[in-house]
C-alpha cells in the first residue's frame, strides 16, 4: 500500500526524496568525512556497529552521514549492505581475557587485583553545556599509552574473587551446542542463552535500558540489590584458520565493552550463601547496554519463570523490527481504516434499528 497509487503519487514520492538529498548536499553544509564521523563521533558510530551487528566502523561512519545522525536508520543502512556480503570464513571464539584494556573499572572492590582503569570518560565530569563553536584552543589532549601484554595478565576478573570464596552459584547446565546465529535464524523461546545474549547484544540500547530497569523495580516498588562487578572496555584479537596449516592466524582487533553484574540471592528456594552473577559484552563502547545485559541475563534466570522477560528481549528489543513496525504507521491505510468506519457506522444503524414486537425470528 503506498502513495504510487495515487493520481500524481509517485512524482510526490520523487520530489520528497529531492528534498531529502537537497538538504543533505547542502552546499552551506559541507559533506562532513567518515574519518571526521569516527572521531566526533564515536558513541554513534560504536551504537551502530552494535546495533547493525557488524564491525565496520568506516560503513557506520557513512551510514550515520547517510541517515543525517539518525542512529537506528543508520544501523537499518548497515544491516541491509551485511546482507549481501559473503561469507568466507569464521573465527574462532574469542577470549575476552586477552583484551588490551582502555577502561576497566570495578565498583564492586575499592582495591581489586590489577589497576582501576578510569580511561575516557565522563562519569565524574559535571554536565555544563559547552557553547564554544570553534575547535578549543588549549593544550591537546595526550594520546593513551598503549597497553601491553603485562597490563592483561594483571587484570584478573572480580568474578574470580568470588569464585574462590566459594560465593558464587552454580550455573544451570546447558548442552554444548553452536551459538545461535541470530543473523540467519529468527530465535524464538524457550531460546538458549546464547540467542538471548546474541539479541541483546544486537538489540536497541534505549529498550535494553528500559527492560532492565523494570526488571529491578519490584511490584512493591522497591529496587533490588543490584551491584556492578566489573566493566571494561578494549581491543580483542580476532582469528581465523589458516585455510593451508589450519592454525589460528591474527587478522586484526575489535573494541569490545564486557560487562558483569552481581545479584544477591535473597529469593525463595534459593541459597542466601551464594551470589549470581551475569554477563554482556557487545561491539564497541556501550556501556549502557553491557551492562543492562549482564543484569537481564540474571533477570532471565532469576525471575523469569513464565519466560515472559525472555520473550520481550527476543522479539520486542531489536530497534529495526520495533522501528519498522512504528515507522509503517505513516504509510498510508486509508483502504482498512475506511473497512473500519464502515463496520462502525454499520454496527450503530442495527442497534439503532426499531426492534419487532414478534420477536428477532420474524423480523
């Protein structure tokens, strides 16, 4: 259904499409360059790659350049280019404890194994909007000194701590299959956890907020004990095999942001002694969504016993599928909303229609 059918509705269809590329190649408005867009820019273009579920920074450079800062569009732009990419190989699981760390942060221990990494952040900056239209002209800011493999091996994991102590719980046993690829097969629950972790980690970050959030605030009101272990963010290898010696070969490195979240288990039927504890980790810097999936990854087992939660995160948290089902609300439906008052105006003459006296049979 669309506007084609129209008298004159594709020349309208054309001429909106003018004014989009119009505005967009401005001449008072130079065409900003995708290295400009990842350096500016660089919690949208790592949103992108997050959301799009590919890691290509210069494409959600141009995609982000493309939907004119609109970041779900953008990811729309990427996914619908993987789409056609092939496939020539893939890569071995990755360890996430060869990260070079950038960030790492643990709120949960004043003085943790291995150093508080504050990195590039503004988490204890004040918010005061800055009106300076030029770029600033003090000092530049120092480059980051490059982590060494010394550094990783000093970062051992907070979870550790606990494990040792004997405070953790057991996690349910789950087969060794396949990850599920959620880029080929729509997952559907009861789904294994690494199609739910798979979702969220491509799914809309502001949802995966809101969903987190819900599941803290209890029917009382009342926030549950949450605490965040541990947060990073760094570059990872990524390996393939040698399609010749079948030995693992290093191809490059991805930023990644890993989060994990700490529950106390205070419920019933559960064991007051231990602790839970859930994980994220998705493309880029996201630490919003690492760690509202490492907290929803408990909620998933904590509290989820109809399988409504895992529900939403499969099927509602993906920003394209969301998106697109909002975004078709603007087309045109006059054919059924026009079905719809026929059958309401259809409805009112039978009730206001004199009734028999002899009865509904002999009308």
């Amino acid at each position: 259904m669309g506007y084609s059918g129209v008298r004159g509705g594709m020349e309208a269809i054309l001429a909106a499409e003018r004014l989009v590329h119009g505005k967009r190649d401005h001449a008072r408005s130079p065409w900003v360059s995708g290295a400009q867009i990842i350096q500016r820019f660089r919690m949208a273009v790592d949103r992108i790659l997050g959301e799009a579920g590919l890691y290509a920074e210069a494409l959600a450079a141009d995609a982000f350049r493309q939907a004119e800062g609109d970041t779900l569009e953008a990811a729309h732009l990427v996914r619908a280019y993987r789409s056609g990419l092939p496939r020539f190989a893939i890569t071995e699981p990755i360890d996430p404890d060869e990260m070079t760390a950038l960030r790492r942060i643990v709120p949960a221990n004043r003085t943790p194994g291995g150093p508080q990494l504050l990195g590039r952040t503004t988490d204890y900056t004040g918010r005061i909007l800055n009106r300076q239209s030029s770029a600033p002209t003090g000092r530049p800011e120092p480059a980051p000194a490059a982590s060494t493999p010394d550094v990783r091996r000093e970062l051992p994991r907070f979870s550790e701590v606990l494990r040792k102590q004997d405070l953790m719980a057991a996690q349910p046993a789950e087969p060794d299959t396949e990850p599920f690829d959620v880029t080929r097969e729509a997952p559907r629950p009861p789904a294994h956890r690494s199609a739910v972790l798979a979702s969220m980690a491509r799914g809309e970050t502001g949802a995966l907020v809101s969903l987190w959030y819900r599941s803290i605030l209890g029917p009382d009101g009342h926030i549950h004990e949450v605490t965040l272990g541990e947060v990073r963010h760094g570059r990872v290898p990524l390996r393939i095999r040698h399609p010749h010696t079948g030995n693992p070969v290093a191809v490059g490195e991805i930023r990644v942001t890993e989060a994990e979240a700490i529950e106390d288990l205070n419920g019933s039927g559960e064991d007051r002694t231990k602790f839970d504890v859930g994980y994220g980790l998705c493309f880029g810097h996201n630490e919003r969504k690492a760690i509202a999936m490492a907290n929803l990854d408990i909620a998933c087992r904590r509290s989820d016993t109809t399988g409504t939660l895992q529900q939403l995160l499969l099927l509602t948290v993906d920003g394209l599928d969301s998106g697109g089902f909002l975004e078709h609300l603007k087309l045109p439906h006059y054919v059924t909303f026009r079905s719809m008052v026929d059958r309401k105006l259809a409805n009112r003459s039978e009730v206001s229609r004199p009734s028999s006296p002899f009865g509904e049979d002999c009308r």
